[in-house]
C-alpha cells in the first residue's frame, strides 16, 4: 500500500514541540556487548529538563535490528553505516512501545533512511489529538507489521514478552520486551529503569542542561564541575520522575524576574537568566528516596507508576514475574538512565516482590502532582477506573 501523506505533511505538530536540544542533536554510540550490542544515546527534553533516550542496536546471525529508534541525524546514520559492514544491513526496525512518543517520533525517519528494512510496530497506536492511521503519520504501510498480531520476528534469536495493552482512555499503553539470547540482553522500554546516581556519560557532550539546573539562583553563571553535574542530575532525575518534586519551591515572580538578565547570562544558553526554581535545603533526600524505590537495581519510573499503572499493578507484576522467568538473562537495557544494568530471574523477582508490598501509586509528597493528574483525569472520565 502506498504512502499518501506526503513528506511535508507528517508530523504537521513536530514543530511545535519545543524538544531541547533544539535541532542540535548529539549521540552517544557505545559498544554495550562486544560484536553483539551497541547503545545509541541523545537527549530529549522540554526547557532543559532533558532526559536520556536510547535506542538499542542488536546483532543478530544475519544482519542488525534497531530498537526504539533514535533520530537518524547524520552522525547516527554513519555509525550505522560502520556496523552494516561489519555485521551485515539493518534488517528490523522496532517501534517497542504504543504510547512512548519520544520513541514513536524518529521512527518514519529511520524508516526512510533503511528503505530495505522491514519495521514492526506494537499494537493499537495512536495519535493525539487526532487519530491517524499509521501511513499518515509516516510509517511505510508495505512494510510495517504488528507485533504479536502478525506474528514476531526472528524468534530463532529473541523471545519477545508484552506489557499490556493498558486502556489509558486517550489511548492505549504497551510494552514489547525483548531478550536477545545470545548476549543475555533484555531490551525494555520505559516500565522498567536503572536510575543512577552520577550522569548518564551522553551528558559529556552536552553538559549543558545539568549545569543550568546545578544553580541556585538565575543570576549565578553555568559553571562546570563533577560536583556540580551530579547537582544538576539528581534535580533533573526528579523532574523527569515527578514533574513537580515535592521540595522544589517557586520564587516569586519579582524574583525570578529581578535575576534575569544578568551579565553574561543574556544568551539563549541561560535562558537570559530566568530560573524559576528554589532547592531548599535537604532537596538531595527526596533524590534518595527516588533511588530507594530500587529492588533488584532497578524501579519503575514514578510517572508511568502513577499515570500508567495506578490501577494496574498486577498486570505489571506478572510481566515482571514472566521476565524472570526467561532463560539466560543477563542484563537489562532500557531506553532511558543506565543500560546495561546487571539482571537476572533473582533481581527481576525482588523487583516484583518489592512492588507487591509496598504502598502503590500513593497520593502524598513527591506524588502530589502525579496523583492530582490521575485524579483529575479519572474525574473527568478521560481515564478508566479498570484499565
Ligand atoms: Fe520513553
């Protein structure tokens, strides 16, 4: 079937979504198993609050498969270039998650640069506002299938696992993990995670959005230092968890205003200066506490915990449950924070026991506006109360 959106005409919103780094996208290629798994790594963000996205690169007997999809830019497209000759072309691009838009973006882009792959997509995607058939969104519809509903690829190789499908009322969430045997990887998307607690190493090329929020006031300069790096990444791990973390506080606008502007703050860099945040003192507990949801080494990102899954805990515990049971799991990637972390049935099965005894999608502290979204959302019927 033909594409009938022409190419101007995709993503007509793509624009108006102000993603920093604005158009000036680096990547992080690491080499994660050797000849077998390679981690490509840009940020994405809105006003700084810029958070790492992977994308996964597998070597399998014949060839490459792309997982969640980064920006082709051309730095990403020669290093794959690298790869190709070494172990083959790019066979299978994966599109792991139907509500990620941060991963569902790149996609009809990485499409056009392999025109020779074949793309698998999971199921029931969709589009807000309005819902678009794939074509129209870009996804070549001659070559796209869905997963697990026109079957699965290379399944000599890899052993695919679903979350879901979740009804979030917009649209629908789910996950497709997947374990490449031969190095022991279990690529996930965004339900599970690795939060550490220094930088991911993508911030080497652009330390820029953790040096912004390493301050504590708009007239203090950017300057660059470890200390101040690991400053800038727990507050920039809390805004990615809970949007508003709970010891964050706003100054007043007289404030913000009376220190913008600052010399050598009047440049786009520093946002001219305007900072509208306050950490008191003791702000770097709620950051411990975020990291000591962990069980196993790895957590459940706040956000999906309390707008995915408030009412879906025990959809979430078996998948977890059934990963734990896959053979020869060494290690997990994930498309955000740290990959790859070190996992097996044991770590993924603290992981569910840890989740299934403590207090789930709560209402207080750092949740607070988490918890007024879901509610809010549930008020209005937009979300159901039995996904
Ligand atoms: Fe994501």
């Amino acid at each position: 079937m033909p594409i009938h959106a022409p190419a101007d005409q995709r993503w007509p919103w793509w624009p108006l979504l102000p993603l920093y780094p604005y158009g000036r996208r680096a990547t992080l290629v690491r080499e994660l198993i050797p000849d077998q798994v390679w981690s490509f790594e840009q940020l994405q963000g809105v006003y700084y609050v810029a958070v790492p996205i992977r994308m996964t690169v597998l070597r399998l007997n014949q060839g490459l498969l792309l997982y969640a999809p980064v920006a082709p830019t051309a730095e990403v497209r020669r290093a794959l270039a690298e790869l190709e000759r070494a172990y083959g072309p790019v066979q299978t691009i994966v599109l792991p998650s139907s509500s990620g838009l941060e991963h569902k973006l790149p996609v009809p882009a990485m499409a056009r640069a392999f025109p020779e792959a074949q793309l698998w997509v999971t199921p029931r995607q969709w589009s807000f506002p309005v819902p678009l058939p794939l074509a129209w969104l870009g996804f070549p519809a001659g070559r796209t299938r869905v997963l697990f509903e026109q079957g699965l690829p290379h399944t000599d190789e890899l052993s695919w696992t679903a979350l879901g499908p979740l009804d979030l009322g917009l649209g629908t969430f789910m996950e497709a993990a997947c374990l490449h045997r031969s190095s022991g990887c279990l690529l996930v998307t965004d339900a599970l995670v690795s939060i550490g607690d220094q930088p991911p190493a993508v911030f080497e090329l652009d330390p820029t959005p953790l040096l912004f929020h390493a301050r504590e006031r708009g007239d203090e300069p950017l300057q660059d230092s470890p200390e101040r790096r690991r400053i800038g990444w727990w507050r920039l791990a809390l805004f990615a968890s809970y949007l508003r973390p709970a010891s964050l506080e706003v100054p007043p606008a007289g404030t913000v205003l009376g220190q913008a502007m600052a010399p050598g703050l009047r440049n786009a860099r520093s946002h001219f200066g305007l900072y509208p945040f306050r950490w008191p003192q003791g702000w770097e507990r709620e950051f411990e506490q975020l990291r000591s949801q962990q069980a196993g080494g790895l957590q459940i990102a706040p956000v999906l915990e309390r707008l995915v899954f408030p009412r879906s805990r025990q959809a979430l515990l078996s998948w977890v449950e059934s990963l734990a049971e896959l053979e020869g799991l060494r290690w997990l990637i994930a498309a955000h924070y740290d990959a790859p972390v070190p996992c097996q049935g044991d770590s993924l099965r603290a992981l569910a026991s840890a989740l299934g005894c403590r207090d789930w999608a709560v209402n207080a502290g750092s949740w607070d506006l988490l918890a007024r979204i879901d509610r809010t959302l549930l008020g209005l019927g937009v979300v159901p109360g039995d996904p």
